[in-house]
C-alpha cells in the first residue's frame, strides 16, 4: 500500500511495528474487565476497520489469544498493545493509543459499561488538578526520550 492511500498511520512505542488504515475507523472506548487488563488502563481506546484495511508497513507483532473469542496483538519489543479482534469477525481495532494522530479519532460510543470504573467522570477537565509534564519531579532529571516519533521513518 502507498503511504499516500493511508488515511492513518501508527505504530508500537519503540518503532519496531508500523501500521498504514486505508478506511476512516470507527472510535470507541472499552470499560469491560478483560480490556482494562489488556491495556493495564481503566479502559481502552479502539479504533475498528475491516481487517483488509489494515497494512503492517513495519514489523509484526506478536498476538495473545486472550479469551475462546477474540485476540490481541502487541509489540514483542516493547509491549505496545496494539490490536484487538474478534476471532470471527471481519473487523481488527488498532488501540487509538498507537495512532500517530490520536486526537483525530475521537470515541463516539462506550462499551463494557458495566466494568466502568465508578471514579472515571473524576478524570474529566476541572474535577482533578491538571500538571503539565514538565511540573513532574521528573522534569529535573535529564531525560532522554526513546520513543519512536508519531510518524513513518525509513529505519524505525
């Protein structure tokens, strides 16, 4: 596929695998259990295409078959949790985590709500105090960053 036809691009935290959609997905948000643990988050965010839309440019990750019905699949290298999919679907969802832009693919539906986590509106703008990165005990550590850039690269 030409990186021109990708409507969205992205890829595990280390660069080691990349991904081109070539369809518009369809944003959600999972609250279920097995979700939460799979992302090690309170929830995770989907992006769902047809499985022939998504094209590894980079790599391939390793899967998880995590229940009779579905697997994930991630970044052997760095852990990245990167897809999702039913076993006998004909759709995968890219965690919209991975996403070079993930801004540009906003949930428009919650599933699992029975497994969503009774303080979750806490984390809405104004409920808790917000602190730039940069305000972190961190920020007086030189720090080196080795993540991979929100975008393809010719050698990671």
């Amino acid at each position: 596929m030409d990186k021109t036809e990708a409507s969205m691009t992205g890829g595990c935290q280390c660069g080691a695998v990349r991904y081109a959609l070539s369809e518009k997905p369809e944003s959600t948000v999972c609250h279920c259990r097995m979700c939460q643990k799979a992302v090690g988050g309170p929830f995770a965010a989907f992006c769902k295409v047809n499985t022939v839309a998504l094209h590894w440019t980079r790599g391939s990750p390793s899967s998880f078959r995590s229940s009779s019905a579905a697997e994930r699949q991630f970044c052997a290298a760095c852990g990245t949790p990167l897809t999702f999919r039913y076993l006998d679907g004909d759709a995968i969802e890219v965690t919209t985590g991975s996403l070079d832009d993930a801004a540009a693919a906003p949930p428009t539906m919650n599933f699992g709500s029975e497994s969503r986590l009774p303080w979750i509106d806490r984390l809405l703008p104004g409920r808790l105090p917000d602190t730039p990165t940069s305000a972190s005990s961190s920020a007086t550590r030189e720090i080196v960053d080795f993540q991979h850039p929100d975008r393809h690269t010719p050698n990671g």
